[in-house]
C-alpha cells in the first residue's frame, strides 16, 4: 500500500492508496496558523503537522502492522522551517503567504538577475539572518515544509528539485554565497520519487506507522497537483484552489512574460507556465469571520450565495488581501470591494468574493492567451473543488470547462503516482498520472452568462489600474496608537 500526505495551509490530508494507485481511504486534519498581530507575518508551528499525521493514522486505518510499501509527503511553499542540529524546530514554519522579507527580495533579485518576489525561499532566509540571528546561528538546516516531514521519519536531511531549472527559484551555491548565507544550512537536493531513507523507530512509535518502511521524495504540493491532474500534456491547466490559487498549464515552450512564472515541467521537455493567486479561499474564510458567520458551515454559506443572481447584484471584490503574485506582482495591493451600495448585503458580498477568484483565474489565462498558449480546460483540485457553485463560477467567468477528479485532493494522488514509478509500477510521469487522474464530473460554461462576466471582468481590471497609486501610498502610511506616522517624511 502507498501511504500519502500533503501539508496544507489550514489542513494536513492523507490518504492511503492500494500498489495500483486506487483511493482506499482519505482524511483530513485542521491545523492552524500562528496569530502574530502582523498582517505581513504567516508563521505554522512545524509540529502540529507532526501531531496531525498522528491523528491522520487511525482514522485511514494504518497500524505498526501494516504492510506499507511507500511513504510520500508533499507540502506548501515555498515556506521555510529552520531545523537545529538535534533536528527540532529551531523556530516558527515562515509560510509562503509571508510578506515581510520585501526588503530582502530586492537584495535577491539583483543577485539572481530577475524579479524574486518577497514569498520566496531565499529572501525568508535572508530575512530570518537580518531579523532573527539568534535563529539563523542555531539552524542547522533550512527546510522546505514537506521535506521537514521527510527529515522528521528518516533523520536525513534533503531538498526535492523536480528539475534543474527549479534552482534559480529555491536556491544555488553562488547566490547563497554571494549573499554571504552559510551553504552548509542548505540541504542536499534530491528528486521526486528518489528514496530518501527508512522510518525510524521513533517516529514509528510516534505516528504508529511500521518502522523501516521506505520513504519516497514527494516535493512542492504544486508539482504532485501536476501529477494528479494529469496535467502532463500541451493546453492543460491544473487549478489548485484552496487558501490560495496556482494556476498551471502545460506547454512545450517557456515564456518571458514577467507577469508569470515559468517554470520546467517535471516531465522531460515541457514547462509549467504559472500564475499565483495569494489569496482566493482564504479571502473568503476571512470573510466569513469579519461577517461574523464562523458558527456557519461553508455547505451552509454556499446555498446562501446561491440566492444571488450572477454578477453580486453589480459588486465587484478585488481579493488582494496579502498583496498579490500573478499577474501584478504588487505586495502593496489591498482588498476593495468595488460598487457597495444599500442593497448590498451580506450574501451579496459573500459572492463577490467567491466571483473575484473567478475574476483572478480569468486575469492569468488571458495573459496566457495572449502569449500565444493554449488553454483547452481547468484541472481543479483542492478545497473550493468540493463546491459545485465555485465550480460553475468559475467555468462561466473564465470559459473554459472544468474536469473534477475522483480524488479531490490531487497533491495526494500525484504522491501515488510517483510512489508507483519508485516501486517500478509505471515507467514515466505521464503513465503514471494519466492513470491516477479520473475524472468524474465536468462544468460546463453557462454561454448566456458571458456578457455579464466580460464587463465585470473588465470593471475588475481596471479598478486594479485606477488604485495602484492609492495602494502604493497606502503602503507608506501606518496608524499605531491613534496616530498616524509616514515613512520618509
């Protein structure tokens, strides 16, 4: 049997695969951020991930007894966890939604000779050496966050690289040198579905998973979705909705187009074009707590929007309520609500935020359509998959049809494809995904809506263009205390 995790933002999922890559059982476990009063911080306790695969265990059924073939961790990022020589936690998980190393972002990016954006592996560590020596002195490894995991069963330390061109993006010798940080608190890099070692008995005992089975190299969350999407071919996009959006086409050729990222594919001679949402489900747990709904399941909330005609009734939300990544890259960027009126109400703003990811969505494929790349579907994985209505606003704003998997949690299937080509059951990453990935329902777009998402999808752009000074001010200005202070006066 292949057991699987993914080390979400607010959820830890396992799910416990049969050698054929077959869903037997699925789990999820709520883990939460560390509230630090600093709208720009995002820290994780690296050990509640710990504590919830232990509670993950029993409820897939998995005892010391049983006969485990495969262990694959996947994780979010890219986020930073400082580890100490006696492997513990030096510090807080830096997670990827943190904005403070903007400073050391610039530094990076003059060395790496392109925009490196404050999110970024290297300019957490940069930051944590400028803000935290204390911690930097200590670390002895700096972590991605599902190799933590890895390091935690096996007591060996190592870094996933799907591919060399991923490098400029995590790290390389001479940059880490050239920003004076210690190349021996970087680990060794290691591929996807290369054995990184054995379960050690302590962490058997722990988690109550069989000691000695072998643990496989998993990677970035984002690179399993690929996987368990299919999404290995020309012209398909993965959607990984969930906290945040990252949305990914496969193509033969890269772009320069600053406005995306382009990445190497991890199948041989194809790319992975990417736009990164910051924050699309997040926006709306957010507004679910300042609406005072938190008592409320989101199944509940959900019938609620669907009492709301498409289009909010004319409300517009931009969700750039930690900044924004793709297309804009603007760490200033605020949420606004465009259009507020009193008949606007509760539900109606509640669907413009579920819209404005829609709106976020269609915003990349454009600038992709616009480079030239095809874009035939949406692979949608992740928590927002389980909501039809999300779904059909998506399809309907965007055009484009959706494909929802039989196994909503895509990371974890990609995990079951790679352990599959380890345990030599598939001979390449396309096999392998194309036989994890079944699709069991498809959206299609409502064609009678499109002249209504077209405007509001234009009045969404160009609320953007006609604030971005405002947010550059805004972003100069802070309030403490009842009095207002301006840096650089």
């Amino acid at each position: 049997m292949i057991l699987a995790y993914d080390i979400g933002t607010t959820t830890v999922k396992g799910a416990l695969f049969d050698i054929e890559g077959k869903l037997l059982e699925a789990a999820r476990v709520p883990v939460r951020l560390r509230d630090t009063g600093d709208a720009r911080s995002s820290e994780c306790d690296p050990n509640s991930w710990i504590n919830a695969i232990a509670l993950l265990n029993p409820q897939l059924g998995v005892k010391r007894s049983s006969p485990i073939d495969a262990i694959v961790v996947s994780g979010n990022g890219p986020t930073v966890v400082p580890v100490d020589k006696i492997g513990k936690p030096a510090d807080y998980a830096i997670t990827w939604l943190d904005r403070r190393a903007i400073k050391e972002a610039d530094i990076v990016s003059e060395k790496q000779g392109f925009k490196v954006d404050p999110s970024f592996f290297l300019p957490k560590v940069l930051w944590i050496r400028n803000k935290k020596a204390e911690v930097y002195e200590k670390t002895r490894y700096f972590l991605p966050c599902p190799e933590f995991i890895d390091f935690y069963l096996t007591g060996n330390a190592h870094a996933v690289l799907p591919s060399e061109g991923f490098a400029r993006y995590m790290w390389t010798d001479d940059v880490v040198e050239a920003l004076e940080l210690d190349i021996s608190k970087f680990p060794r890099p290691v591929k996807p579905g290369e054995e990184v070692g054995t379960l050690k008995r302590e962490a058997s005992e722990i988690l109550g998973l069989p000691e000695g089975a072998r643990v496989v190299a998993g990677g970035p969350d984002f690179i399993m979705s690929l996987l368990g999407t299919a999404t290995v071919r020309p012209g398909r996009v993965c959607d990984r909705a969930g906290t945040s959006e990252g949305i990914n086409l496969c193509s033969s050729r890269k772009t320069d187009d600053p406005r995306l990222l382009s990445l190497p594919h991890i199948v041989e001679g194809l790319y992975n074009i990417s736009g990164i949402i910051s924050t699309s489900g997040k926006a709306l747990e957010w507004f679910k707590v300042i609406s005072g709904k938190t008592d409320l399941d989101y199944e509940t909330l959900f019938e609620d929007i669907c009492l709301v005609p498409p289009g909010s009734e004319g409300l517009v939300f931009l969700p750039y309520l930690t900044g924004e990544r793709s297309p804009i890259w603007n760490p200033h960027a605020r949420g606004v609500f465009i259009g507020l009126s009193l008949k606007h109400g509760r539900k109606e703003m509640m669907r413009a935020v579920v819209e404005s990811v829609g709106y976020a969505i269609r915003d990349v494929i454009e600038i992709m359509e616009e480079d030239g790349y095809e874009v035939e579907d949406l692979r949608v994985t992740g928590g927002q998959s389980r909501s039809p209505l999300w779904n059909q606003v998506k399809a309907d704003i965007t055009g484009k049809r959706i494909l929802l998997s039989d196994c909503e949690d895509a990371e974890l299937s990609g995990n079951a494809a790679v352990a599959m080509i380890a345990m030599g059951r598939y001979d390449n990453y396309v096999e392998a995904s194309e036989a994890a990935f079944n699709i069991k329902k498809i959206f299609e777009p409502q064609r009678e809506l499109k002249n209504l998402y077209d405007d509001l999808f234009e009045i969404y752009r160009e609320s953007y263009r006609g604030l971005e000074d405002v947010f550059e001010r805004l972003s100069r200005v802070s309030v403490k205390e009842g009095k207002w202070l301006q840096e650089n006066q």
